[in-house]
C-alpha cells in the first residue's frame, strides 16, 4: 500500500494550489465589490438582502469551480 498523498513534494503542492486558490478568490470577490454599484458587505450584514445573498453565493460557487478547474487541469 502506497501513501501517494504522504510524499512532501504532492503535500505541499496540494497546500500552496489551495492557498492560490483561495487568493485569486478573494482577488475576484474584491474586483466584484468595486465594480458593483453598492457595497456587498452593508447590503449582506447590515441591510440583510436575501436576494443579493443567493447572488453572492452564485458567484462564489461560479468562481469557486472556475479556480478549481483550472488548478485541476
């Protein structure tokens, strides 16, 4: 039985794609704001916009997918 996901080189490619991942999608999200004509944070917490809620929550799935695909393949 082989540990594939044990040896250093794969552990540590796996941890530094999930961290450039995560930056170009926090990247993304911020350049969403801006171009946005409302502040998504004010509209989510404060004024607790459902609607806009499922909006943002497409968007990170969309982006989310996108950043994993292009990291898978």
């Amino acid at each position: 039985m082989e540990l594939e996901w044990f040896r250093p080189a794969a552990f540590f490619g796996s941890v530094i794609y999930a961290l450039l991942g995560v930056v170009v999608f926090w990247l993304s999200f911020i350049v969403i704001d801006k171009l946005t004509p409302y502040n998504l944070w004010q509209e989510l917490v404060e004024k607790q916009n459902m609607a806009l809620g499922l909006v943002v929550a497409a968007m990170s799935l969309g982006i989310s997918l996108i950043v994993a695909a292009a990291i898978h393949g």
